[in-house]
C-alpha cells in the first residue's frame, strides 16, 4: 500500500483511493491460479493498514478508503449489511465480474477473465450473456456509488474487442445506463483495457456519450492498479476519452458524497 502511494505522488495525481476486491462467492474452483478467499477482503486489517499510512502522507497526497465489491443478482441484502457494519468505507465500486455459462445442461458462474469462459458459445453469445447478467445485476443491486468497467467482458474476448460494437448490444447495454442515470449513480471510466491489447477504455467512447444522452452525469476514473506501476496508467487517454464524449469534469467520493473535479 505505501509504495502505491509513492507511485501515486510520483505520477501526480492529488487524490487516491483505494478500492480492494470483495466478490463473496466467487468460483474459485473454476480459477486455477487464485487461492481461495483471494477476494476476502478482511476490512477491518485494510482499514487499520490504510489509517496508519493516511495520518503518515497527511498533507502530501489526499488518501480514502474504498472497497470493490464484485456484484451477483442475489448479493445486494449481505453487501449492504456490511457496508452498514463498517462506515469507514467512502466509495463503493459494484462490478460485474462473472456471467452465466452453459455447463452440463445447466449454468454455472464464471468469470470471463479466464478463455475456458468462450469455449462452448460464440464471442457474440458470451457478450450478449454477460451484458444481460450485468443488467440483472445492477437492477437487483443499488447500493454503490460507480459501476464498474461496464464492458470488463471485453478485454478478454479472444480478439480483444476487435469486433465488439456497442450497437449490437445497445438493447441491452442501455438499460443498464439508463437506470444508473436514473439513481444518480457514476459510471467508472476504467483504463486497464488499454495495457491489456485494447483500443477503448473500459466503458467504449460510444457508451460514455450514451450514458450522457440519457442523463448520466458522473464519471469516476480508475486504472485498476493491481501492480504499483499500474497506478494512473492511460490517465492522459482517460482525460481525452472523457472530453472526446463531452464531458468537461469527473468526480470522486469523499464519505460517500460525490466531488466534482473539473478536468
């Protein structure tokens, strides 16, 4: 945590949060390179770890504290008990990082991160699903404050996005964005596609102007840091993504209000 703070500063940037994965649930036994409980955030130790550093850099860099936590339709009720349960936590991110799978004649939850998720259906049918569990997900789900890389799905298909078009997927990629605007909630402008082989950010240009017509009004911007050489990469792309859509600010969270910030 201390040397991504350090990286921070040395990119610049005034303000960071922290936001540490909870995907209670997650299929573990489908990831074989993940230990279980990887994504177990113990929030009470991030947060005692996280303290002791905010009081060190007070004054040099503005530190708060977040959580991720990885959405499922059924998930809403225990994420909101602990989110009352700890106040501390200032952003919440909800994500979509699984999507149903034919298995055996039935569905499992997977997570297309991992190629085996594209083996038994088409690119198109595992985008088609995926959009369709995440709009199950944000309707079930209404407690974050941004959601997360709204096409994730996308950096992993087997051609990186190359032949994704968010009009083949606008009936229901919109209804995702429209109840979003609807609740006053941001839409995350998430980075990490562009070091993973692909050309847009994660949500695509067309999808951050489309949030705008319908009445989106807050963008937070995330680089997915996972590696402290991660923190603010493609930030410069993210501003030029958010003016090429017309935007003119973003916002970040303090206490779980939102804060303009003008570009």
């Amino acid at each position: 945590m201390q040397d991504q703070i350090e990286s921070a500063i040395r990119a610049g940037l005034r303000i960071l949060t922290f936001t540490d994965h909870l995907d209670l649930d997650y299929p573990y036994d489908r990831c074989p390179d993940l230990k279980d409980g990887a994504f177990d955030l113990d929030i009470p130790a991030a947060y005692s770890s996280f303290s002791a550093l905010k009081e060190m850099y007070a004054g040099r860099i503005e530190l708060h504290f977040g959580i991720e936590m990885g959405l499922l339709p059924y998930l809403g009720p225990t994420y909101e008990e602990i989110l009352a349960e700890h106040p501390e936590i200032e952003f919440v991110i909800g994500s979509t990082h699984l999507s149903s799978m034919p298995a055996d004649g039935g569905e499992i939850y997977a997570d297309p991160y991992y190629l085996s998720f594209f083996e038994n259906m088409t690119v198109e049918e595992a985008l088609r699903r995926y959009f369709r569990f995440s709009l199950e997900c944000v309707e079930r789900c209404g407690f974050f404050d941004s959601y997360g890389h709204l096409d994730y799905i996308v950096r992993y298909t087997p051609d990186k996005g190359l032949t994704y078009k968010y009009e083949d997927y606008a009936d229901v990629i919109d209804p995702i964005l429209r109840l979003l605007a609807e609740r006053g909630t941001a839409l995350e402008l998430n980075t990490s596609s562009l070091r993973k082989g692909c050309m847009e950010p994660n949500p695509c240009r067309k999808i951050l102007r489309r949030f705008k017509e319908l009445g989106g009004k807050m963008i937070t911007v995330g680089s997915d840091a996972h590696r402290t050489n991660e923190i603010a990469a493609d930030f410069g792309e993210a501003e030029r993504a958010l003016r090429d859509c017309g935007y003119d600010s973003y916002y970040v969270f303090r206490n779980r209000v939102p804060v303009e910030m003008r570009l």
